[in-house]
C-alpha cells in the first residue's frame, strides 16, 4: 500500500525530496517517489497510475513545481498537493503558456544548452531562485542533485486532466521567482484551496515538517 506518492520538479530527482519522505514514513505513512526523468507526460502519467492501482486506498499524489504537470493528469488520487506547481489544462503546454504570459524581469530559471542538447541550469541563477531561503549545506547538497533536462520538457500537452475532479490544495511561496508571476494565480484558481507561505520555490525543504503536516491533513480529509 501507497499512502503518499512525490513526484519531483524539472532539473530535480527523488533524493531531493528525502527529508520529505522520511519525515512522512515516520508517521507511518509508505511514500513513493518515482524517477520521471526523460519520460514523456504520458509515460509519466502511467508509472504513477500504475502505484496508484497497486495501493489498497487511494493515495495522496504530491507534485512540486513540473511535477505539478503530472499530478494534474493522475486518476484515483484521493486528494492533490501542489507545490509550486504548474497544472495544466487540456492542450496546454509550459511553451505555450510562456509564450502567451509575459513575466517581470528576473523572473524564471536560466537554462543553457550543453553540448548534448539538454538544458543546464545556471548554477547562481538556481541557488537564488530554487534555494534561496535553504540554509547550508541542504542548499549545495539539493544544487549537486540537480540534473539537465531535454528541451522536450516544455512541450508536456495533456489530453487529460484529473485535478477538475480530485480534491487539491496549492502551496504558493510569496518569494517564488521561477515562475511569471501571473501564472500561480492562474494555477491556484484550479485547485479547492490555496495557501500562501513565506517561502520560495522549495517549501518542502524551508519547512519540511509544515509540508509533512500538510500532506497528511490532506490525506485525513480525504481517507475512503
């Protein structure tokens, strides 16, 4: 059985969501963070579902920043935590929303190309903005676990939703700078609730124990 499901951002992996997870396994909870790496949102949608299936009770799926994408698409959750996150409706894309969505400046992460054609973040640009409020050494340990992403991450369309139907909660962060600023309201209004904290982009490693109380509040509330 399944009780909390974490699905990682873009540039992100599973260990950076540990503390997170132990934190949740120490209140009896089983966590499953899947790898997503370079798998497209279908695919993603199907490694995810396939736990889901598997867990006696629904579970609660947690998606932070592209995460969000993901859980957005995943059937028979019990309930939904976005942090950070973008949720997309059908045929929407992350190209096409930023194309449409001018920002302020300095706002969003730079990203480079390398020489195989992923995306690399630049490093000071991503301590500011992904782990601004994070003390050391949790902020170099989270920056060494950063990875690149193929360019194809922006094109995630898709052809299904599930937050319409799935109760939801958006964590916004007040000092969150990755994302064009009228995009979280955008984002927030699909969801039953929103709450806004005094963090930026990586609330599950500023407060980590406020998240964990978050997420099994969500599950209490929406146990079968």
């Amino acid at each position: 059985m399944t009780d909390v499901i974490i699905l990682h951002g873009a540039w992100h992996q599973p260990a950076h969501y540990a503390e997170l997870a132990d934190l949740l396994r120490a209140r009896e909870l089983s966590v499953e963070v899947p790898d997503l790496y370079e798998l497209s949102l279908a695919e993603s949608t199907a490694k995810v579902e396939a736990v889901v299936c598997g867990s006696s009770q629904p579970p609660v799926v947690v998606g932070h920043s592209f995460g969000g994408v993901t859980a957005g698409t995943v059937r028979g959750a019990a309930a939904l935590v976005f942090l950070n996150s973008w949720i997309l409706d059908v045929d929407e894309s992350p190209a096409k929303i930023l194309g449409e969505t001018p920002g302020e400046p300095g706002e969003g992460l730079i990203a480079v190309p390398d020489a195989d054609g992923r995306l690399r973040l630049d490093p000071a640009d991503a301590r500011a903005k992904l782990f601004g409020d994070i003390d050391e050494p949790a902020a170099t340990r989270a920056m060494e676990l950063l990875r690149p992403e193929p360019p194809t991450i922006f094109n995630a369309t898709p052809t299904e939703v599930s937050w319409r139907d799935t109760p939801s909660i958006y964590l916004r962060g007040q000092q969150d700078r990755t994302i064009a600023s009228p995009l979280p309201d955008r984002f927030a209004r699909r969801c039953s609730r929103t709450e806004t904290w005094d963090t930026s982009h990586s609330p599950y490693l500023r407060y980590p124990a406020a998240v964990a109380d978050l997420i099994q509040h969500q599950r209490a509330a929406h146990a079968n």
